[in-house]
C-alpha cells in the first residue's frame, strides 16, 4: 500500500487526533501497518477491541483513500503528516488536532509569527477600518513578516484576507471542505490570489467529505491552534468567532479583542472577551506588537547602529590606521596622522570610553 493512501485512511478514523494517533502509532510501526494487519493480530497488539480496527470498516476506508490520493497526486495538492517538517508544529499542542493537512500555495506554517484574525461574519465599517489599520501597521512596522490566518469566510475573514494581499503579507485560508471547491464561491478570486502570492488554502477535510454545518465549527481549533496570537475585532455574544476565541485560550494562545460601544450587537461578543478576562483590550496594531514584544523595524535598525556604530572622521582615521597596522602607540599614530599628541590623546581617551578601541601595557593600543 503507497505511504499516501495509508496516511489518508488512517487520517480518516472516526475521531482520530494528534492524541489518539500518537498511541497507536506508538505500538504499530506506521500506517501502512494498520491496514496490513487482520483485525485479531491488530487488537492484540493495541490491547483493545473496536470497530475501528474491524477489516471491513478498515478496507473500506482504503478505497475511499485510493480515490483521495489520485485527486491529490493529479492536482498538485501537498499533504501534510504530523511528522512531517513542514506540518504546523504548532498543532502538535492541541491534542484534538488533525493529524492530516491538505494544501495548495507555499506559505510556511511554521514561520515565527502567525496572527490569526476572525471575526462576525456581518462585518461593519468599524470592523473592516480596524482589520485593515492593523494589518497595514504589522506590514509596516514589524521587523519580520507575519502570516494572516483566518477562515475565508464572509465579514471578518475575508476583510482580513484582502488586507493582507493589499499590503504584502501571507494570508492561509483555513477551509471547512475538501480543496475542490471554494466555500462561498465569491471569494474564488480571492483564494486564486492568496495561493499565487505566497498564500495557502488549508484543509483537514477529502474532497469526498460533505460539506456540513459542524465542519465550520471543528475547522476553528485549526485557526486557534495554529497561531501565536488571535485578535476578534467583532463578533457578537455567540458564533464561530467567540468558539475560536476559547479555543484559543484554552491552547494557551494569546487573544485579544477590539472592544466597541455596549448597544453594538456585533461588538458585544468582543466587550465580552475583555470584561471576562479571556481576551486583551486592544485599539491599534501598536497596541498589538507592544503585548506581543514583537520586533520592529526600528528596533532592528537600532540594533544594528549599536553593533556597527558610526564613527565621526576623526574616530574613523584611527580606526583605520589600527585596522591596517593591528596595534600602534600614540607616537606612532601622531606621526602616521599628522596629529598633535595632546589632541590625539583625548580622543584616544574618548575612544576608550566608547569601547571602540583597547589601551594595553607599554602604551599600545588595539581595536576593541
């Protein structure tokens, strides 16, 4: 059996996780194993009895698999194994995450910054102004990129999506069906634009799978799992972003919430998160880098300016007479550089304080 197929059908065990799959994969040697082994022999070794490990249930979730790997293989779909490098490491800490990823686009999951952004799907101005405000702000300030995640849905989602594209960042669309189809069929263009600029659509789901109400709501521990930090920027008291927001939490993400006026029916999910506790009050993408300690741009360049400073052209001349000849003492720079002795020796003196150069015994002076 081809690694791929046995990966896929193991993957689609009624309730498998990273949990469950972690024990049995630690008594049987691989996937393939499962398949090959009759039902008896298989309960022996897992030391329990169950419809899982039946030969019928099992076979016939090879030859769906069979049928998903050719749809894989024939377009261009990458999957990704829990063990594989490229899987999202992150997952790995929720014990109810898939343990099998399909994937169309090139972004990397495990970058050091992910940020998911979720929200109602009845956005309002206010709303899509804030998601828009800050991704522009991550795009401009932070010293690294960080990759957008969201559910490609209407409202919130898709806001979050497009300002991504608009302003240069990886945006992962977390999908709730099988990657032969986009859901809703209006952000088609939106997705075809994601993948093609460093994007990626991700799914847990086969093409064979239904597309069902309780899809949307199992797709949101993906979103929770696979992030640093969530940020709701609305939502009312109940719906999938308010799920996402306790999952979240509970994986032990941060979350924060844009708070808005009480008599806001699709802010009061938000005001909710932050009088709760559960998410932190947030008002800008400042706000946001400050809480995350971020790196900025600014403070990279500063960094920089203080591992190479700048020097003032006197401090200069010396440097470079002591890079040429690694070490000299003042008379030999006086004359070198056509300096007075006193003036040079208070800018060697200056220089020393500066840790910019080192005096030794006997006069002699080298770069620090």
């Amino acid at each position: 059996m081809e690694s791929l197929t046995a990966r896929i059908a193991f993957a689609s065990l009624r309730g498998m996780n990273v949990s469950l799959a972690q024990q049995i994969l630690s008594r049987i040697d691989s996937p393939e194993r499962f398949f090959e082994l009759p039902e008896r022999q298989l309960s022996a070794i897992l030391g329990f009895s169950n419809r899982l490990l039946g030969d019928a249930y099992r076979q016939d979730l090879v030859k769906k698999a069979e049928a998903e790997a050719a749809f894989v293989n024939s377009h261009n779909i990458h999957t990704l194994w829990l063990t594989d490098p490229e899987f999202p490491t992150r997952l790995l800490d929720c014990v109810d995450a898939p343990i099998l990823l399909y994937a169309t686009g090139t972004t990397d999951l495990n970058s050091h910054r992910i940020l998911a952004i979720v929200g109602t799907r009845h956005a309002t101005p206010y709303g899509i102004d804030f998601v828009n405000h800050l991704v522009a702000y991550l795009a401009s300030h932070l010293a690294e990129p960080v990759v957008i995640l969201s559910g490609l849905a209407f409202g919130i989602d898709i806001a979050a999506h497009k300002a991504a594209l608009q302003y240069g960042l990886p945006t992962v669309g977390v999908l709730a069906h099988g990657l032969n189809t986009i859901y809703p069929a209006q952000h088609r263009s939106v997705a075809v634009e994601m993948v093609g600029r460093d994007g990626m659509l991700l799914t847990e789901y086969r093409t064979s799978d239904a597309i069902h109400r309780g899809n949307f709501v199992a797709r949101n521990r993906i979103v929770a799992g696979m992030c640093d930090a969530l940020v709701v920027a609305e939502s009312a008291k109940k719906g999938g972003a308010m799920i996402t927001a306790h999952l979240a939490s509970e994986y032990g993400r941060d979350v924060f919430a844009v708070p808005g006026r009480i008599s806001d029916a699709y802010s009061a999910g938000c005001n909710s998160l932050i009088q709760r506790k559960i998410g932190g009050l947030i008002t800008s993408g400042e706000d946001l880098v400050s809480e995350m300690g971020w790196p900025t741009k600014a403070q990279e360049e500063a960094k920089v300016q203080s591992i190479f400073p700048v020097y003032t052209t006197d401090e200069q001349e010396v440097i470079d007479y002591l890079t040429a000849n690694s070490q000299a003492q003042i008379n030999q720079m006086a004359v070198a550089l056509n300096r007075n002795i006193g003036a040079l020796m208070a800018l060697l003196i200056e220089m020393e304080f500066k840790h910019y150069i080192l005096k030794y015994p006997g006069g002699i002076y080298r770069l620090a």
